[in-house]
C-alpha cells in the first residue's frame, strides 16, 4: 500500500473490526490468527499486519463503492 495511511483511515478500520462478533479470529495468511483485540493494535500500531488489515477494508470498501460486489 502506498498511499499515506492517515488517522482518519485507522479511525475507520479500528470502527468497522469493532463490529467483529466477539471472539472471531481473522486469519491474515501465513502471519497466523488474530483476535479484534489484537488487529486494532496492529492497525494503531501501523505495523506490517496492521497495514494489511487497512489495505484489506479499503479494497472492501471500493468494491462496495463501484457496485463490484453485487455483479
């Protein structure tokens, strides 16, 4: 991801992973599982997984924007 990731884009992330149902675990490929506890400190952080979990929810959010999720 190479755009600026600003505190609005964290703020964002960090509100939609609130929404995960408590105790869901989100596998972020070969770095293992996380708890929501622990992604919105990898996003606050804005470490590698953290990063990746912002570049995830935006191309989610574009998608929905374009109405690419409904073809």
């Amino acid at each position: 991801m190479s755009e600026k990731i600003t505190e609005d884009v964290k703020k964002l992330v960090v509100f939609r992973l609130g929404t995960l149902p408590p105790g869901k675990k989100i596998s972020i490929g070969s770095s293992g599982e996380f708890s929501k506890d622990e992604l919105v400190t990898h996003v606050n952080k804005g470490d590698e997984i953290g990063r990746k979990i912002i570049e995830v929810e935006l191309e989610f959010l574009r998608a929905m924007k374009e109405g690419s999720l409904y073809e």
